[in-house]
C-alpha cells in the first residue's frame, strides 16, 4: 500500500513510503513480485521513476487518483471506481489484465497491451474503455497463439496488432463496438 508519492530512480530511489514487502531493495516493484499487488491509496499524488526494464512494477491496484510522469510497466492494472489515473505521455505497457472502474486519462500516450514468453495466453480488457476513459494508441503485442480479449466497448485513436513472429497468429477479440478514429495497424487478426 502506497498513500503517499512514490518515486523511484535507476533502482535506489526514495520509496520511503512503500511498505517493506514492497519496498524490496528500492526498484519500484522489483521485489514485490510473487508478493501480491501494489495498492495506490492517496488521491491526487504523483508516480515517478524508472519502473521499466528490471524495475517493473507488479500488479498494481489505484484506490486514489494516482499521475505518471514517466514510463511504467506493470502486470495486471487496476483503476477502481472514483479514482482517475492519468497514463504517462509515452508508454505504459501492461502483461497482464487490464481494469477500469474509474476513469483513464490517456494523457496522448501509447498503452501496450502484452505478455512475454512465460506469461499466460490470454488477456483481457474490462470496463470503461470509451468518453473520458478512451485509449490515445493501444497496442497488442504477443507470441503467436495469445489472445487479448475486449470485455466492454473500447475507443482509441490508434490501434495496431503486432504478433511475434510478425506473422503469426495473435487475437484480439473485438467488442460490440470498436471505434478506431486514427490509424489502423493488423499484422494478427482481430475477430469478432
């Protein structure tokens, strides 16, 4: 549970206010995995800090409207109902589920949606994905053979599928309603 800002710096920064089973050794997340998720409690603070790469953040739960500053990637991305979370201005990539209660500011970045070779197949995406809580760019990215599931209607600007090999066979599955008002990028399939 964070209730305060949290800040992480090339891996030795100031997480005083992470708890010690997520504090780890100051990585913003390196050593909470297999430990649970990462809850975001106080409302109107800040996330800074290099939480890519090694520094990855685990699962993380917002229960109070929480802004990047920087370039994050976590597991499963929750956003609960009454709470805003305001995306980073360039990528937030997710290998895991993603859920929104509230509402996402998209903040004209890039949300990619993934899973490396260890992870599981199938991911889905769920809630408010439309209005105040659309994407800017979505992407999917994945091995041949995942599939990334639409379980509510979803707008974006951009949308690309991209499976790795670059012709495989990543799936999305569509909603009853996909509005795509920008630039449309299929190397997988989208089904529905």
């Amino acid at each position: 549970r964070v209730d305060g800002n949290a800040s992480c710096h090339a891996g030795i920064g100031d997480v005083g206010n992470l708890p010690e089973a997520v504090r780890g050794d100051g990585r913003g997340g390196e050593e909470a995995r297999g430990r649970g998720a990462i809850y975001f409690t106080a409302p109107g603070t800040q996330i800074s800090g290099t939480f890519t790469g090694g520094n990855t953040l685990t699962a993380v739960i917002f229960l109070g409207s929480r802004s990047f500053l920087n370039n994050a990637s976590t597991s499963d991305f929750t956003i609960t109902s009454g709470t805003t979370v305001t995306a980073p201005s360039g990528l937030l990539s997710i290998i895991g589920n993603y859920t929104n209660n509230g509402i996402f500011t998209h903040n004209s970045g890039t949300v990619l949606i993934g899973a490396g070779g260890g992870e599981s197949a199938s991911r889905t995406l769920n809630g408010t994905m439309t209005g105040t809580s659309a994407f800017n760019n979505v992407q999917f990215y994945g091995f041949s053979g995942h599939t990334k599931t639409f379980n509510a209607n979803a707008s974006t600007t951009n949308f690309e599928i991209t499976p790795i090999p670059i012709n495989g066979s990543l799936i999305v599955t569509a909603p009853s309603l996909l509005s795509i008002s920008g630039n449309y990028t299929n190397n997988g399939t989208l089904d529905g």
